[in-house]
C-alpha cells in the first residue's frame, strides 16, 4: 500500500466550508491540467471533451488548500488527542458504539468470522471515521481534489494521484463527478476511503449485487478484509496501557512507526499496567492537556495506522472496541 493512501479524516472535521465556498478557477489554463487532461484520454480512453468539461466545472476549494499549506498544519488531518475524546470518545459516541454493535451483531459477527477478526475493532473503525455513517462530509469530491491536485501544497502528489483514481471511480461505479461528496480531502462513504481505496477495498457484503461505499454493511466488510490484508491476528493483542514517573514522558522517542525492545522500555521506565507478552512494543503516547498516556502497542495496533498513519487515530479505534467488548 502506497506510503501515503492513509489519510483518511475523523468526521468532527469534516464541516461545511460556508464561510469560504469554493470559488470558480480556470483549470485548463494550467499547462498541468492540460498534460493530466492528454493522460486520462491516452492511457485510460476517457473522452477529452467529458474531462475538459469536468475541469470547467471544478472550482478552488480554499478551505480545503488551507488545510494542506500550513494555516491548518497543527493536528489538523489527523486530529489532535483532545479532539478525538471530545468528539469520538465522549460519551455520547461511546453509546452509540454500543448501539451499532447490537443493531449490526449478525453482520458483524459474519465478517468476524470470513475475515478472521475482532468485530469490536470494526465498530472502532465506523465509529472514528464516521460516527457510524452519521457524518459523511458535504464537501465537493470534485472541487477538494481538483484544488489539492493541482495548487502548490504538502501531498499535492498524493493527491494527483487521486485525482486520476477518482474519475475511474465515478466511471467504473456510474456517479456522477460533480455530484459526489465526502471530506476536505476527497474520502468518501461511512469509512472514508479516498477514491484508490474505494476501488481497492470495495466490498458487497450485503449481497445486492453491487459495492456501496455508503453502506453501513458493505462497509463492515470493507473495514473487515482490510484488517484481514493488513495482517490482523484475530485474539492477539493490540495495546496496554502503561505507568511512569511523572506528567511528561520523554525517555525514549514514542512512534507507532517502529517497535522497541521490552528489556529497552522496561530499563526506561514504563511499566505495563496489564500482562504484554510481545517480545518487541510500539511506544505509544497520546499528550493530554496536563499529563501524557503511554501505552505499549503490539503488531495489531500498527494494522490500525495503516488505514490513518495517526497514533491517536489508533488509539481511538482501540478504545471504543474496548469500550464495546
């Protein structure tokens, strides 16, 4: 998987931008555009006059390219710790794990099941990523990705990329380009996928003969044989939570990244709140406004960053699936 496919956003982020709408921008005036327009008819047949006339109707997303050229910088793609546990960990979202779990226990359980997963870690997922398809986002897919594709930014490549994916998408699935909303940075459904994972990880998992990334079901299966992909272990552990001396950890680098000894994180410091039996750990720390939580994490865990490279991301997953077990 591409090192930069997981960006896929939190839903308290996905806001209208009414305060500033996307605006009209002359796309085939740059000469990039032009050689993207060549590309699309060249290497995939589109018709150059249906891309031309897309390019006409995208707009500039400025909130959008704000959020990728640093005014937004700080926490913003990924979430900051406090975020997620005001907005995907408080109490209300926490009830509404619950309730998803008992709604979707059968389609759940079956996934569990074909996959080889923990369904607890499923509901985890649909949870952060869309509060279980309330929060889908209202942005164009179309104007997000024409701007970050094409404006000066920190994953314009990335995003060009997506770009290309998400007219295969629309053609191969039918929906109309210009119709098709999702968040700031063009994902779509109740897990958020950008369009190369929607055409990646695509699932019909409600057996109605097509794939849905906007249904609840086909997104269970499609969350499902991702973590299957991804080499989750069904049962095995995936993170402890930790003590040390003090508010602040700064010992050892934290990361889920990369795993460190047991010996090296025992000699430093941490000591396991619960039995971890992995021989290597990722160090992981979530910085709260006054203190830091540090939590081991075992090869599970780096399964869950694999769909957002974010350890508060992972975090969040892991507690709700705590939460709901």
């Amino acid at each position: 998987m591409k090192k930069l496919l997981l960006i896929l956003l939190i839903p308290f982020i996905l806001l209208a931008n009414d305060d500033r709408p996307p605006i009209k921008y002359n796309y085939m005036a740059k000469k990039e555009v032009q050689r993207f327009v060549t590309m699309m008819v060249k290497k995939y047949h589109f018709k150059r006059s249906y891309i031309v006339s897309v390019m006409k109707k995208a707009k500039l997303d400025r909130d959008t390219l704000a959020r990728y050229t640093g005014k937004y910088k700080s926490g913003t793609t990924n979430g900051t710790w406090e975020r997620y546990k005001a907005h995907v960990l408080d109490k209300e979202s926490l009830k509404k794990a619950k309730k998803f779990k008992r709604q979707y226990r059968k389609t759940l359980q079956r996934a569990a099941r074909q996959y080889r997963v923990d369904p607890d870690y499923i509901v985890g997922f649909m949870g952060v990523e869309s509060k279980f398809g309330e929060y889908m986002g209202d942005y164009s897919v179309l104007d997000a990705l024409a701007t970050l594709a094409f404006h000066p930014n920190r994953m314009k490549k990335f995003f060009k990329a997506e770009f290309k994916h998400l007219f295969l998408l629309t053609r191969e699935k039918g929906y109309k380009i210009t119709k098709l909303e999702g968040s700031f940075a063009g994902a779509i459904g109740c897990v958020q996928q950008v369009p190369s994972m929607a055409r990646k990880h695509k699932s019909d998992f409600n057996h109605d003969g097509k794939t849905d990334p906007w249904d609840l079901e086909d997104c269970i299966g499609s969350v499902a044989k991702f973590m299957h992909k991804n080499g989750w272990r069904k049962g095995a552990l995936v993170a402890v939570p930790t003590t040390f001396k003090g508010k602040r950890y700064k010992r050892l680098k934290t990361t889920h990244r990369r795993t460190l000894p047991m010996s090296t994180i025992l000699k430093h410091g941490i000591k396991p709140l619960k039995k971890f039996n992995e021989s290597k750990a990722y160090l992981l720390k979530n910085r709260n406004i006054t203190h830091d939580d540090i939590w081991l994490g075992a090869k599970n865990f780096r399964v869950l960053t694999r769909y957002n490279n974010s350890t508060s991301y992972g975090m969040a997953i892991h507690l709700i699936a705590e939460h709901v077990k």
